[in-house]
C-alpha cells in the first residue's frame, strides 16, 4: 500500500478509536456531587438526604454525598472552595460569586421561644436577658443579629451564647437562658418540644414589612394558630413573624446538563421526596421578581425554560407577515424583470427588423452610391446596438442575434457591390 495513504488511514482509525472510547467513558461516568446540608437535626439536611436518595434511585450516574455542617455561612465558603457542589442556604444571607440558584427548598421562619418567667412579650424586652443563639457559621446567627439590628439591640444589651441546638433546648428546660432563637420552618420538632413540655412560649415578631426594606429577600407572615397543638392551641392566634426562604444552590462549575437533571428530578418525582419529607412539597422556582437577587445556574434555567417559546415562535405571526410581503415583492420584482426582459427582446426584433429591410434594399440595389448610403446606414445601426447594450436596453441575446443578422447584411452588400463592379465593367464601351 501507498505509504502516503497509509498513515492517513491510521490517523483516521486511531482518532475513531479514541473518539468510541471517549463516548463509552462519558456514557457511563457517574458524576459524585457533595452537598453542604447543616445540622443533621435540621430540615435542610433531612431533606437534602431525601433529595439524595430520590436521585440515586431514578439517575445512578449522579450520586450526591451529604456533608454535615454549621449552616448557610459555611455551606457558601464550602461552595466557593469547591468543597461541596450543592448547598442549602437560608435566602437572606449573602452569598459568594460561586453560588447560582436551582429551586426555593420551604420557607424557614424567624421563631423567638422564651421562658414563662422572662418576662418577654416582644423582641425589645431582650435588654438584660439571656439568650441562646445557633452556633457561628450558619445563617440563623447571622439572622439574628439582622433582626437585633432592625429593634437596635446591640451585643451589649443582653447576654448570648451561640450553642448547639441540642445544647440551647438542654439550657432553656434548666433556666440556664431566657430565649432561644431559631430560623426553622413552623412544625419544627423541636420548638414544639420546648412550647409543649419545657414552658416555652412564642415571642411575636410584629415588623417583618418593615425590615424588608432593607432586606429584600424576608417576607412578612404567620405562624399558623396551632402550628404546635391544637388543642389548647400554640400559638393561641396567627403569630406574625418572619420568613425566608431555604434554597438549593449549586457552584457555577457544576455541568449544566447535571444540573437540569438534578432540577428534573426535583420536580418530576415532588411527591416520592414528600412521601419522605413533607417540605419537599413546597419545591418552587425562584421568584423573577425580588427574592435573592442570585443568578439561576444554566442548567436550572434550562430545564425552567424547557417549554418556552424559541424567538421564532414568539414571534411567528411577525415573521409570517415579513414572509408574506417578502414573497409578494419577490414576485412583483419577478414579474417586473420579466416585463423589461420582454421589452428588451421586443427592442432587439426592431434592430433586426431594421437591417432585415436594409437586407432587402440591398438585394435590390442597382448602384453603388445607393449601396455605399446602405453600408452608412448599417454602420449607424451597429453603433446605436451596442450603445443600447452597454445601457442595458436590449438584451445580451438579443446583440447577439442582432450581430449574425448585421454580419449577413453586410456580407451581402459586399457581394451586391462586387456584382454592380462587374456589370459597370461589361456595359463599358
């Protein structure tokens, strides 16, 4: 074989060889994503282990591994590092420019439980006590002092302690504090541990419009009458408070296509994740308008935009009328070459009807001073042709057919006038 040919083929071979086992690998690799969750008490994480499952059982090529952490502030540093791809985090927390948005998870609420004996009936009668606070490095004790801020209590004002929540609820039944704050959602187990059992009461927080002024992603609203018992009822009426939501990010490196798939699932199989946790039953799309301001990950946006109109179905009606008119002045140009090309054509025949008479004069000339007027006259309608043909009046065939038709005539005037030279010569004395 040609060896020119031969390392060519090779080539070839070698590069569909790499290219077969490239998409067999891809084909079959499984993606291992690790999800900052919080506490494992928490919701978040709860859930996150439910979303975790949900995913393995209906995609096996992605595979999410739960990490225990703080909170929100930690499951953010963990996302920028590229420690964890996916986090949940609580809305009003600013993030790092890493973190876009997938989904909003439930909507978590600012609770105040307190003491019989504190004497606290609202967030200003904090001076001079004792609270328990979630530990640093998580959102709630962030959007605690969001919310002291707001009533203008400093640090000074009372004594706080950041704890775990198991070590807040232990301290709150042996009066070792006076509050504990939490951002969970209402049901939480354990509020309803410290409000049923332990003597604790809710605290309302009654100027959640107000702080969203200044902090755009808390909504106003109410802890639903009864939320922890029903009968009596805690809380005896609608308690108003705060609430943000709790969302699932995802880093801006994580693979678009994961993450549409990930956000699939999510709302495809909404039902078997609340069969396992009922909060999953409030899996929306983040708000367009207000909320986090975050950016949407490109695979969550894709899979959001899944129905969408392209631009050209948005805009069929337009693009219909800009056919129509296009075609209509298509055919109007159409029809409008076609009438000049007739015209054209139409001047071509009258030239070559001029030297077909001319032709005929010829045939019937007797003398050569006739016959040199014919040549003048057949000269001048040579020129006139090609003046028309360079202005575009008659048509390239029509020269064309008009030039044989010129060259006869003038082929004929030359054998008219050597036959008159002939016969002068013959009639001479």
């Amino acid at each position: 074989m040609n060896r020119r040919l031969l390392i060519p083929l090779l080539l070839s071979f070698g590069l569909t060889i790499f290219l077969a086992v490239h998409f067999i690998i891809d084909l079959n690799q499984v993606h291992r994503l690790t999800i900052a969750a919080g506490s494992k008490q928490g919701e978040s994480y709860i859930l996150s282990q439910a979303i975790a499952q949900v995913i393995a059982k209906h995609e096996p090529k992605i595979q999410i591994q739960l990490l225990e952490t703080k909170g929100t502030e930690e499951n953010i540093q963990l996302l920028e590092d590229n420690k964890a791809q996916l986090a949940t985090a609580q809305a009003d927390i600013p993030t790092l420019p890493s973190a876009r948005l997938i989904c909003n998870l439930y909507s978590d609420a600012f609770q105040l439980i307190v003491t019989d004996k504190s004497g606290i009936k609202q967030v200003a009668d904090f001076k001079g006590k004792r609270i328990a606070l979630p530990p640093q490095g998580g959102g709630q004790y962030q959007s605690f002092w969001l919310l002291a801020q707001h009533y203008r209590l400093t640090s000074s004002d009372f004594t706080y302690k950041p704890m775990s929540e198991k070590a807040a609820d232990t301290a709150f039944r042996n009066q070792q504090v006076d509050a504990v704050f939490r951002v969970r959602p209402p049901g939480n187990l354990s509020i309803q541990e410290l409000v049923q059992n332990s003597g604790g009461r809710l605290v309302p927080i009654d100027q959640a419009a107000a702080m969203k002024i200044t902090q755009p992603a808390i909504e106003p609203a109410f802890i639903p009458k009864g939320a922890y018992q029903g009968n009596p009822p805690i809380p005896a009426t609608d308690l108003p408070t705060v609430t943000v939501q709790r969302t699932l990010l995802a880093s801006k490196v994580v693979d678009g296509d994961i993450i549409r798939q990930v956000t699939s699932i999510l709302y495809e199989y909404r039902q078997e994740l609340a069969r396992k946790m009922s909060l999953a039953a409030n899996i929306s799309p983040p708000e367009t308008v207000g909320g986090t301001g975050l950016p949407l990950h490109r695979g969550a946006t894709a899979y959001y935009d899944r129905e969408k109109p392209n631009f050209i179905q948005e805009n069929a009606e337009y693009f219909g009328l800009i056919l129509t008119v296009v075609l209509l002045l298509g055919s109007w140009i159409w029809q409008l070459k076609g009438q000049i090309e007739k015209i054209q054509k139409n001047r071509g025949d009258d030239y070559n009807h001029d030297i077909v008479q001319l032709l005929k004069q010829i045939e019937t000339c007797s003398d050569i001073n006739t016959l040199e007027n014919i040549r003048s006259d057949l000269l001048d309608k040579f020129e006139k042709v090609v003046e028309a043909l360079d202005k575009d009046r008659i048509t390239p065939e029509s020269f064309q057919s008009f030039t044989f038709t010129w060259e006869a005539a003038m082929s004929a005037m030359r054998d008219r006038k050597i036959w008159l030279a002939a016969n002068t010569i013959s009639h001479s004395p």
